[in-house]
C-alpha cells in the first residue's frame, strides 16, 4: 500500500467538515410562532395578575345593631362625708390618751388631756391678782370718800374765810384725784379679772374633748409628746362622724363635665373588692378647677352608702358616671369614624379612578364622614352621629346599614 494514501484521503474528507449547514424553512417558522405564543401568554397572565390583586388593600369593620352605653371614667378618693380635726389649742406635753384607732366616741367625751400643772399655777396667779386688784379698788374708794369729805369742810369755811383759796384749791384737786384712782382700780380689777378667765380657759382646754359623735381614724401623738400651739392647733386625732355614709371626690376632666349632672346613677369599684361594683349618686358638680398634670378637672362629690363598712377613707375609687343609653342603635366603629385618607395616596393607589369623587365632604359637630366598601369601591357617607361609647358610636341618620362594611385603614400591598 502506498505511505501516502491516508493523508490523500483525509484531503478528501476535509472539504465535507466545513461545509455550512441549511435548516428547512419550516423549522425557523415553527420558532417564530413558539415566540410569539410565549410572549402572548406572558402578558395575559400579567395582566390579569394585575387585575386580580390590586396595589391596596382595606381593612374593614362591619357595622352593626346592639346596646350603647355612654360613660364617662375618672378615677378619686373615698372620703366620710364630716371629718373633723381636733387639735389643741396649748401647748404642753401629752398626759394621757384616751381613745385609739377605731375608738367610738361621743360629743364633749374626754379622749386626751395635756399636764395641766403649769396651767393651775398661771390660774392660780390671775385669782390672786384679781384679789389683789379688787382690794385696791376699796382703797381707792376710801381715799376718795375722804377726799370729799375734807373738800366739803373747805368749802364751808372758805365760806366763813377760815381756809385760804390755795388750801381749797388743793382740796378740790384730791378730790377729783381720788375719783380717778376709783376709775383706774377698777380698771385694774377689769384686767386682772380677763387674765384668770384666760388663764382658766387655757386649763380647760388641757382636757381634749370630741366635738362630734363619730369614729377615731387617724390618732397623731402618742403619751409624752410634747406639742406646739404657737403658729397653729397641731391636730391630735381625726374623727369621721359616720362611716357608713361616705363620698367619691372624682377628678372629672373638663371634656366630660358637661355631661355630669347632679343625681346622675354611678357605678365604681376599688382595689380592695376586685369583681365587685359599688353604687352612688352624684350631689355635686363644683365649679372650682384643678390643675392636675397640665390637666383641668372639676371635682364630682358622688354619694354612696356603706352598711357594712367594706369602704374605708382614702381608698381609690375607679368611676363610670353613665349618661346616655341605647338598647338597640345602629353602631359603626370608632376606628371607622376617625378614618380620613389622604386624596393624593389615594389617586396613585387607585390609578385611573378620579381621586376627586374619593374626597370626603366637610364634617363638623355631629356630623361625621365614614367610608363604606360596597364591591371594591370605597364610598364616602356622611352620617349623623349620637351617643358614643368610645369603641361604637351611634349612627342616627344617613346612608349606612347593619352590615355595611365601613374601612378602617388602607394597606398597600408589597409589590
């Protein structure tokens, strides 16, 4: 075989390698409409993507018909309705103490005295004074009688000529001396007299007395302790006339007190009883305002009954003051009244929808606004509103249903 025959035949061979390759018409056609199809598909399907979830979403509430109690919450003090202090008004040391914590007492009975020794000596003092005061005033009355008597004498010889003008001027003049004296003695049995009553009164008032029929709640000294009535009484107990009567001093704020009136029925509860409800009354609305955390408040005096004496004074009382009910209102949700969108958000969420017809009428008093979904649109309705709970608020007249749903809040979906 010849050497070079491989390399003949693979020179044959080459031109075959590299020839081009020629599709048949039909398979680029095939292709084409394969494309065409997918690309069709593609867009239908994100098309109706689109449409079947639109860019927001609302939440909603449904309105309904049921009870509505409208109330007003504060929080205050139970209190007796008299609470008396007694102080002293001396000072001195306590000598004993006759009545306790929860004593019952009665008025004008002993319940404390304070030493009384330094205050019988100061009596004592103003009676000898006044004695002494009383016995110048008979010396004084004495010198006078003689006084008038020796001018008497003068003037009947002055008559005769036996007693000079000077002798019966002088006697004139001791005269009237001696009836001046009487006026300062008894000036000075006056004074000394309204010393002893002072000093004796300070000695009654070592003995403290209750000045009311009542309880002992609070006792301030004990045996021993001295106190100070110089500026003011120092209070030594704290006497409630009856507790079985008490009163609720509720801090109203000034957005509810027009709501409160005097004979309105209350309802509150305590710390002390959980699961318990207690009732009262309201006496008064007052009109003085407090200031409590940059907050104005009125004071509500609620009265209320304790029998069993289950209320003590000072606990916190939690008040529901109910003004206004209804059985059987249309109620639509507070969230729901308090919704407002904003027209702008609301053109870019809903696209081609005219935002204009999306902007909620004015409101004003009663008058409110509330955005009903009906299908997929939002609606606004204005409503007349009525009594509110502060979750429900009664829907007096307008274009809304039990079962309407009212929206909420608008949500935009993630993209």
């Amino acid at each position: 075989m010849d050497a070079d025959q491989p390399l003949r035949d693979a020179s044959k061979l080459a031109p075959l390698a590299t020839e081009p390759r020629h599709w048949p018409a039909w398979v680029a056609q095939a292709a084409l409409a394969v494309a065409v199809v997918a690309l069709l598909t593609f867009g239908v399907v994100r098309y109706r993507t689109r449409s079947a979830a639109p860019s927001v979403r609302y939440e909603t509430a449904v309105v309904d018909v049921g009870p509505l109690d409208a109330k007003v919450t504060a929080t205050g003090a139970l209190s007796p309705l008299i609470t008396v202090q007694v102080g002293s008004q001396v000072s001195g040391r306590i000598a004993t103490l006759l009545a306790d914590f929860g004593s019952t007492v009665r008025r004008g009975q002993r319940i404390a005295t304070i030493e009384p020794s330094l205050f019988r000596a100061v009596a004592a003092q103003g009676q000898a004074n006044l004695t002494s005061a009383r016995a110048g005033l008979e010396k004084a009355r004495a010198q006078r009688l003689l006084a008038e008597r020796q001018f008497a004498r003068d003037t009947a010889l002055l008559a005769q000529g036996l007693v000079t003008r000077a002798e019966y001027d002088l006697s004139e003049s001791n005269a009237r001396v001696a009836a001046a004296e009487i006026a300062t003695a008894e000036a000075a049995v006056a004074q000394t007299r309204a010393a002893l009553d002072q000093a004796e009164l300070n000695l009654k008032y070592t003995t403290i007395t209750s000045p009311i029929d009542g309880i002992v709640i609070s006792r301030n000294v004990d045996v021993g302790q001295t106190v100070a009535a110089a500026l003011q009484a120092p209070t030594l107990f704290t006497i409630a006339q009856d507790l079985t009567r008490m009163q609720v001093d509720a801090n109203v704020a000034e957005a509810d007190v027009g709501k409160v009136q005097p004979g309105m029925s209350v309802a509150f509860t305590v710390d002390a009883y959980p699961g318990r409800t207690f009732e009262g009354g309201v006496r008064q609305v007052r009109d003085n305002a407090q200031m409590l955390q940059n907050v104005v408040t009125y004071d509500v005096v609620i009265d209320v009954a304790n029998p069993d004496r289950l209320l003590k004074p000072g606990m916190t009382a939690n008040v529901v003051l109910s003004y206004a009910r209804r059985e059987h209102a249309l109620r639509a949700p507070q969230a729901g009244l308090r919704f407002k969108p904003d027209s702008a958000a609301l053109a870019e969420m809903l696209g081609s929808v005219d935002a204009a017809r999306f902007i909620a009428p004015s409101a004003s008093g009663h008058t409110k606004v509330v955005w009903l979904l009906r299908g997929s649109t939002p609606t606004p309705i204005a409503v007349q509103i009525g009594v509110n709970d502060g979750s429900y608020a009664e829907v007096t007249s307008g274009d809304v249903h039990a079962g309407d749903r009212v929206i909420v809040e608008i949500v935009k979906r993630a993209p």
